[in-house]
C-alpha cells in the first residue's frame, strides 16, 4: 500500500506509527482521513463506530468505501444503514483480539491466518463495498474473509467471544472479592482470566450493544455450572467424569 | 541426581523417560522402587496418590522418604498419618500443571522458578521430611518451595486452582451444548477454555477431594455472574464499567 494514513485521539500512538512506517501519513482528524483516502476502516469500540460513522457520513463529498472491526455487527450495519452509507459501508470483525490495546500491541502479522467476518449492509451498493473490503483482508493482510449476516454474526459471537470474555471477567471480580491479593496462580489460571485484562472501554460498549445473546448465553453457562456443583455435591463420580469428558472433547475439537 | 528410579503404569512412558536419561533405571513395581529410593516422589492424581501411600507404608523396612504432588493436600496428609508414615511423609504441590500429561509433556526445566506448596504432617518426624524434600525442590529443580498448612492449602487453592480449571470446564460444556462445532474462535477464547483440555481421570479425583470448598467458590461465582447479568439487563454503562475495572485490576496485579 503506497499511501497509509492514519489517525489516532492517542498522538503518540500516531507517532509511533508513523515513525516505524505502519503508516505514510498522520492526519488531524478522521474527517481529513475520509476527504481523500478510498477506503477507510474505524479501528475503535463500538460507540466511537457508531459516532464516527453517523460523522463521516455527513462529509461530502467523501465516496470513500467504509468498515470497521467491532465485535458486534448488527448495530454497526443499522447505523450505516440510517446513516445513508449502507452502499459504501461493510462491516469487518476480524479474529485477533487479545487482552491488549494501542499500537504497542500492534504486530505487522496480527492478521495473518485469521479468520474475518464480513458483514454486508444489503443496500444496492454494499456488495461492491463488500469485494474491497474482503479483498483488502485477504490479499493485503492476508487474513480469511467468511461472509455471515450480521445478526447471525452477532448471536454466534455471544457464545463464542462474549461468553469467554465475559467470564474471565467473572472469574477475576470473584477472586478479586476473596482477599486473594499476593498469593501464587499457575499458569493455567492465568489463562483462563487473561481475558480480564482487557480494556473495559471495549468492553462496556461490546457487551451492551450485544446484551441480550449474552444474557442467554450467560444464564446457559449458569446452567451448566449449577450441574457440576450437583454432581459435586452428590459426589457423583461417573457424572463427574461424563461433564468433564463432554467439556474436554469439544475444547480439543478446536485448535489448542 | 546420580541414581533416578523411575515407575509408570504406562510402560512406553517409562522406557521414553529412559531413553532420554530423565530417569537411570526403570522399576518393575513402586514397591521395588520404595524397596531401595531415599526419596519417593508420588507423581499421580489423588486417589492413586491414596492407594498408593497405603500400599507403600505397608512395605517394610522401607525408611524412604515419601512426598507427592497433588493439587489436595488435607486428604493426602490424613492418609499419610493414618498409615503410620506421618513421620517420613511431606506434601508437596508444584504450581506447574497444564493441560497436558504423560512423559511427553515433560521438559526439564518444568519447575524451574515456580512456586512448590510444602505441607508437613505435623508428626515428629515430619520436620526433617520436610527439610529434605524442600531442599530437592529447591536446590535440584530450581522451584521456590512455601510452606503452608494443608488444610488452608486446599482452600486457597480451591479458588486459585480448582475454580479456574472448574469454569474452563463448565465453559466448554456449555459451548459444546449449543452446536457450535466447526465455528471459529479467538486466541482469548481458546485461551479461557484452554484447561478444559486436561485429564478428567486427575480432576474428577481432585474436585471430589476438595468438593466443599470448591462448591462455595463456583456458589460465589455464580453471585458475580448473576451480577454482571443485572447490570447487563438494566443497560448500567456505569456500572459495567465499574465491575470490569475491578476484574481487571485484580487480573493485572498478577503476572500475565
């Protein structure tokens, strides 16, 4: 890409970047990024995506093709749509989140191998926008583009992303309340709530714009959770083993 | 360590061991290596780690030091005094664990640096066991040996350890209800349900072995989670925030 240019509220996250090359250019605003630039992709949490697209969209004359990276797709592809871009607008959510945040935690290769959802807006337009947008991951970053509707995407994600955030989160606040200050995790337990190291900016924005699966998804999980105290409580061996061995298969269905 | 004995029901992991020096002889029976080691390291789940000290403390004239490894520590040390080897027993609990098990997932510097749990009988002898075996921790394996009582051990450890590995379970079980197969998962996800990838024949006898405590530690979670739905439900941005910060400082006041 001959021309990169980038925008961040952090300057010296902007600075960084300009100095290492990950961009050629550093603007002042988003509005001066989407007067000249022809694709412009909002790298930010949810309510800032939803305020800078209800933004750029009344900044003519920018024909500039528009996306994003939320964690939740329906409300994103609603505003294009209200906004009058749902024919320039798709939305993107790559699959590289980790706990952390800024461009120190950028990587030339964060995307490489991961899978993209793209979600189009379904205006006349949007299937063009689409094409870039996809090809832009595919063969620029060299991620995996899947197309999915962006309710689906949103339901599936609430188990998938929301859930384990969520309860890493959970785990933390528990631990947190128990005084357990100073003393000694291994390194699994370190694993299982590295999630709650994550922004909260983030966070608040992605769970409330995607509350509802994530209520149901997280009453599911109390369900489940409920059942292994039973089985605990009735010292259910042959339970226990057959909960354990269930949970285990479908966490080495997926790739360690 | 010029003499290392080794036994293992799975013969093919102990003639690997062999092969690869780890150990310099291979037993054909733990009581022919209690027959003659100064120091017997008991490497099994819990309730193999009860046949067994019943098994060993019935070999005279054995005065071979015995320890173990496993995530209880009361269950183990009440076995222990009530077979007669208080005097020549210690407990021991190396934070080291992961998904994995069996001699490929060995590595010699397993337990380099981390922190080993060291709990004493309480009986006459029992001091100078300890001393030894928290020199061999230490001074051969390069781990940072703590003593603490058996009883507290288990507490804590029902929170720090066995919760943790408990709701990577009961993530996964959930997951794996809710036909999700073949979708695709971020590293933070996989990273949250990473444990649920561990042997249910270890943690079916570790969660039985300290089943109250465990119980009142996912009791306490399930408070955190129903409150985190609350604040979902009443749309609280405010308040979402406030329980995230709170996860999140606990999680980053502990290495990641």
């Amino acid at each position: 890409m001959p021309r990169v240019i980038g925008y961040s509220l952090k300057k010296a996250d902007g600075v960084q970047a300009l100095k290492v090359a990950a961009i050629t250019e550093l603007a002042d605003s988003p509005t001066a990024v989407a007067r000249v630039a022809e694709l412009v992709v909002l790298a930010v949490p949810p309510q800032p995506t939803l305020d800078l697209l209800a933004l750029l969209a009344n900044q003519p004359p920018s024909a500039a093709i528009l996306s994003d990276v939320c964690s939740v797709k329906a409300p994103i592809v609603k505003q294009a749509l209200a906004s009058g871009v749902g024919d320039r607008f798709v939305g993107g959510h790559p699959l590289a989140g980790t706990h952390e945040t800024g461009f120190a935690a950028a990587r030339p290769d964060r995307f490489r191998g991961c899978v993209v959802y793209i979600c189009e807006t379904g205006s006349p337009g949007g299937h063009r926008a689409a094409a870039v947008v996809a090809d832009f991951w595919e063969n620029v970053l060299e991620a995996a583009p899947v197309r999915i509707e962006p309710e689906a995407h949103d339901r599936q994600l609430a188990w998938t992303s929301h859930l384990p955030q969520a309860i890493a989160y959970v785990l933390a606040k528990a631990l947190s309340a128990q005084g357990l200050g100073g003393v000694s995790f291994g390194s699994g337990a370190k694993d299982t709530m590295r999630l709650a190291a994550s922004s909260p900016d983030l966070w608040v924005d992605v769970f409330r714009q995607n509350a509802t699966p994530l209520i149901g998804a997280l009453e599911r999980l109390g369900q489940e959770a409920a059942e292994l105290r039973r089985l605990l409580s009735a010292g259910d061996a042959e339970g226990l083993r057959q909960y354990l061995e269930a949970a285990r298969s479908f966490r080495q269905g997926i790739e360690l």
